[in-house]
C-alpha cells in the first residue's frame, strides 16, 4: 500500500494575552510544514484555559483538563497570566498542575544567539552563545516542601526546604548526559556545593557519578556565581549545561537576555519517556502591556514549534524553522516593535513562512 501518513494530535493552549496571537503564528508555521513535507499531519485541538477563563468560569482549567490532555501527542501553550489574577493561581492551577500531572522533569531551553538578533554584550562572536540549558523541573527548590516554625513578629523563623532525591537527580543528569553525547558537546553542570552543604554536595555527587559512564563526554562544574559571571564574560565556555530548578529558572532568563530577549525565548517541558505528553512553549507571559494591539513577537512561539517538531524526531525541519528566522533577523524589513521595527505579529508570521518555503 502507500504511505501511511504519520498523525501527531496537539492540544493548543493559547492562554491569554499575547498568548493567543503569537500561538496563532505557530500553529500556521506547524501547517505549512506538513503540508510541505507531506508525510505527517497535525491535528489541532483548542483548549481555552487561562486566566480570562479562570474568571469566567472560576477554573483556570477544567476539573478533568490533565485526563483530557493525556491523549495528545504534544501541548503547545501560549501563555498565562491577567493582571487581576494571582500568579500563584494561574501557575498552579495549569502550568504547574500540567508539568507535575505528566512528570515533565526535563525543561530545556535552548540559548542560542540567532544571527541577526541583537545582544547587548559588546564584540561577541555570534557562535559563542550556542548552548542547551536543561534545567530540573520537578523538584529540588520549588518542591514547595517548607514550614512557618513560629509566628508573631520579633521571633518569626520560616523554612523553605529543597528535595533532591536520588531518582530526581539521576535521571536529570542522565538526560543531559544522553544530549551531550548524542550532540557531541560538552557538559557543564552548575551548583553550589560550597554553600548548600547537603543538596548541591549530593548533586555534584550524582553528576560524577553517572559521568563516569560518559567517559567520551567532556565534564565540567561551575559554582553558580562564577557560572552567572561566565554566560556573560566567556558564554562560550558552556554546550549542554545542567542545574538545579532555581538556578535553571535564574540562569535561563539571563540566557535569554544574552541571546535577543523575550521575544525569541523558547522552551520545552519534557517527559522523555514519553509515558504523558511534553508541553512547548515561549518563555514570555502574557504580556498585558502590549496584548491585544497585534504587535508581539511571535519568533520564541515559533522557536518552540520548531523544538516540538525536534522532539517528535524531525530536527531537519526544525533547523529550517531556525534558519527562516534568521533570514527574517538579518533581513531586517519585517520586524516587531520589540526588535525595532513596525511591523504585525501576523506579519511576522507571514514572512517565517515565506522564508521557510524558499529554504524547501
Ligand atoms: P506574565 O504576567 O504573564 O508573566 P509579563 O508581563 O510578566 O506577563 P513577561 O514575559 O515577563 O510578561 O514580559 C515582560 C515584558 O516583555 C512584557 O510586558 C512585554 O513588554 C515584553 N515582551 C514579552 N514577550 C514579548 C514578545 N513576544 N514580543 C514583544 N514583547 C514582549
Ligand atoms: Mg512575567
């Protein structure tokens, strides 16, 4: 018989604010891939969760939201977020709920320095910000595990404890050993053993541990002071980083800003056994200052598109995804305000697109 036509079902989160218009992008870069290459085809399904919801119906998303998200084969989410909602709520109720419900312990962001973006740091060599940041994602800091020891105002001692566990942290290192590998790169795992006497010793314990089975891949470790420093100074020193929850959440903003800002910042939350779906999306919020007005960036939505078509192992289209972006970048005539140009998010868009085709 003929080709069989591979089918991949994603659940579209748009959430709010500029959420919805730069998602809108990337679902039509999505299509017009497949329709170019002709041996898959997606499925888009619409979930309308998120803060306007929330205030709609008083849930952020539905009661059975993860159940019905379990069918899919990716989520792609725009962003969440309103002004007259709490972050803890939204964050809880849907970002957090979705990472935890499908143990997506891996968050990897790429920072990589487009050609054409703009960095404020003075005579770099674009390739010398070029790397992967792996960040935990399911426990360490964040694990919200704490107490309130005593109240009342003079004696107040509060706790905020970290949970490493041995599981938790094998099998974080173990994915960006895997990447390092696979890649042909160096690892660089950042903590902070001098300071954090029990879980960072224990994390660096982990990381030469399971490294001795990668004795082909080239191992360093950073203090994450000295780190910070260096994605600044010397950010070539570092391929594929690994860290803690948050010092990933830190080091991967300042990545961000190295690497042309808000506007181009992608990441992936990632269960790599693929047991529950991975969830891609932009870094940025909901952006209420610029929403509705049509002119956010939709390059980081798209970027994260193109780390979706990676994860379902077509890394070929999502290195054309990257290249068309870079034609725009350097190209200079289609670009939003935030790059200093006047042009739409669907604009943009537009000209990814076209790009895109003229690289098939
Ligand atoms: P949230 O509360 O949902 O996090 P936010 O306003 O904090 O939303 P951030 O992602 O923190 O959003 O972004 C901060 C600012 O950066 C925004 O207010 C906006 O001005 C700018 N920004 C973020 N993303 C984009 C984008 N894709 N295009 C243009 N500007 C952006
Ligand atoms: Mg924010």
């Amino acid at each position: 018989g003929g080709l069989k036509l591979e089918k991949y079902k994603i659940a579209v989160i748009p959430g709010d604010g500029i959420g919805t218009e730069v998602i809108a992008e990337g679902v039509k870069v999505l299509e017009k891939i497949a329709h170019i290459d002709g041996s898959f085809a997606f499925s888009f399904d619409y979930f309308p969760w998120g803060c306007e919801y929330y205030c709609k119906t008083g849930k952020v998303m539905d009661d059975d939201g993860l159940e019905r998200l379990s069918k899919f084969d990716a989520i792609y989410l725009g962003a969440v977020g309103a002004p007259n909602v709490p972050d803890h709520i939204s964050l809880r109720d849907l970002l957090i709920k979705i990472r935890q419900g499908f143990d997506q312990y891996v968050n990897l962001r790429p920072v990589k320095l487009l050609a054409g973006a703009p960095c404020p740091i003075k005579n770099i060599n674009r390739e010398d910000i070029n790397m992967v940041v792996i960040r935990e994602n399911s426990e360490g800091e964040y694990a919200g595990a704490g107490d309130w020891l005593y109240k009342g105002k003079e004696q107040e001692v509060v706790l905020q404890t970290s949970v490493f566990s041995r599981k938790g942290t094998e099998r974080i290192i173990r994915y960006a050993y895997e990447l390092a590998r696979h890649e042909n790169k160096t690892i660089t795992s950042i903590s902070k053993g001098n300071a954090l006497n029990y879980s960072m010793v224990f994390w660096d314990e982990v990381f030469s541990e399971v490294g001795k089975e990668y004795p082909d891949v080239k191992q360093y470790t950073y203090l994450v002071d000295a780190a910070a420093m260096f994605f600044v100074k010397d950010p070539a020193r570092f391929q594929v980083v690994v860290t803690s929850n948050l010092f990933g959440d830190i080091l991967t903003d300042l990545g961000a800003a190295i690497a042309g800002g808000m506007g181009l910042a992608a990441g992936a939350n990632i269960n790599p056994e693929k047991k529950y779906p991975s969830m891609f999306e932009p870094i940025h919020g909901s952006a209420p200052d610029i929403a509705g007005k049509g002119i956010a960036n939709p390059m980081a939505s798209i970027w994260s598109a193109a780390q979706m078509l990676e994860f379902f192992g077509k890394k070929e289209w999502s290195n054309k995804i990257i290249r068309a972006i870079e034609k725009v970048l350097t190209e200079k005539t289609v670009l939003t305000a935030d790059f200093g140009g006047k042009a739409s998010t669907k604009a943009v868009g537009e000209e990814i697109i076209r790009q895109l085709s003229l690289l098939c």
